[in-house]
C-alpha cells in the first residue's frame, strides 16, 4: 500500500506545491511509482506536470462519475490526479454522506499501484483539504520564518487535531518546512527559533533541512522542468535533496516501530 503525504498550509505563498512536486519527482528517480493528486483549484502542480486538464480530473473522481484509475494521467515524473476549475466551490457542490471520505475511497482502489501518493491540497480550510487530511499517513506543513506564517501555522494545527480524532486517527504531523529561507537576516533567523519553540508545544518538530530562496526554482517551475536536473548545485535542489532525505528516514523510523 503506498504511503500517503500531503502538504498542507492555510497560508499561500509558502512552496507547498513546490514541495510536493519536487518530493515526488526525488521519489521517481529512485525508480519509485508516484501519483500526484492535485487538490488545488488553482492547478499549479497539474500544470508544472503538464497534465491536461481537458481530460478527466480528480473532480470526475469527487463526484463519482469516473474511478481513479479511469482519470489517472501519465507524465514525465509519475502519475496525476489532475485539477479543475470545478473543484472551486466543491463545499457546496459536495452535499452527500460521508463526503470526507471520497479522496480516501478513491484512492483506495488504486493504492497497490504506487510506492508515494503526494496530496497538494488548496491554502485553505475545507472540504477539499479535510479530504486530503482524511486520507493522508502523513502531513507535512511547509512555512516561511515570518510571522504571518507563524500565525497560519497555529491556525492550521486545530484542524489537525480534530482531522485526527473525528475522521483520520492515523494522520501524523511529519514536521514543518522551512522555505524560502535567508539565513543572513536576524528576522529569519529569530522566527525560525520561534517555530522550533511553537513546534515542541504542538508535540512536532522542524525540519533540520531549511530550503533557502532560490531563482533556480522558479526558472524550473516556469519551464515546467524538474529542479534537479535543471540546476542540480543550486541551494534549493541541495537543500531539498537534505529535506527528503530526513523525511524518508523518519518514515522508516516508523515502519520499524
């Protein structure tokens, strides 16, 4: 059974779908089978794996009118759940019993297929991203050392406690990721204590790992390549390649338990 990850942020602007994208692509070249699942209206991670939108997305999932693996698309760096536009508004096109559940249900069925499924869900508390938690082993909570991103990340931890206890009592907090992060500013550097410090009161922890600010993400994003091959010595690749690699050790920390 693949394990399940979401990145997760009330707050935009932190590289969560950045974060995702580039864990899942590190995960296939290590010859890892990966499904992205795009939860995001926005479609920014369907769009950096060039899938097509046009063709049947995890709306038609949602909705029951196609299985995952029916709307399954290929690309380059594994398979994809892709956006739509449809997905906005799903609070209230979504009216049924159990309506937590159907990510979970969904991706179910095709689970045995892949090593990772990487959930991306939008910045936002709904039902979108209650479905992404639900069906999620872990969560990651990308951040930036400011304080505006101080403040979404104890926002975003209640909800993560009552997505543990009423509808998912598996879902562990894997951490917080620092992003976009200048160590040569003091602000940066007092805000990241302050989450350390905000992260032992919530019983989590920081990732060792800081992903500083680098144009070579944005360069890959923007021509829709992946980052480790499009600038394999930047700080961003270097500091991700450090981020999964502590990741994936805590994961086989727990398998062992």
């Amino acid at each position: 059974m693949a394990k399940v990850i979401a990145f997760a942020n009330q707050k935009g602007g932190v590289a969560k779908t950045t974060s995702a994208l580039v864990l899942g692509q590190l995960y296939c070249r290590a010859k890892c089978k990966v499904l992205y699942v795009d939860m995001d209206p926005q479609g920014n991670l369907s769009h950096s794996l060039i899938a097509n939108p046009k063709k049947l997305t995890v709306w038609d999932v949602l909705s029951k009118e196609k299985t995952a693996a029916e709307a399954v698309q290929k690309t380059e760096w594994g398979d994809c759940l892709c956006s739509s536009p449809e997905l906005a508004g799903t609070d209230k096109k979504l009216d049924i019993i159990g309506k937590e559940y159907l990510l979970k249900e969904a991706i179910e069925t095709v689970s045995n297929r892949y090593h990772y499924i990487i959930v991306d869900p939008p910045p936002a508390i709904g039902i979108l991203t209650i479905n992404t938690l639900a069906a999620s082993d872990y969560v990651v909570i990308p951040s930036q050392a400011d304080m505006y991103s101080l403040i979404g990340i104890g926002q975003i931890f209640p909800t993560i406690e009552s997505i543990r206890k009423y509808y998912n009592t598996k879902l562990k907090i894997a951490g917080i990721l620092i992003t976009r992060y200048n160590s040569q500013t003091n602000i940066s550097r007092e805000l990241s204590q302050m989450m350390e410090d905000t992260a032992k009161q919530l019983q989590t922890k920081v990732f060792k790992a800081r992903i500083r600010e680098s144009v070579a993400v944005k360069e890959a994003e923007a021509s829709q390549v992946e980052l480790f091959s499009h600038a394999p010595r930047s700080n961003a690749t270097i500091d991700y390649c450090d981020f999964i690699a502590e990741f994936d050790g805590d994961i086989r920390t727990d398998e062992k338990v």
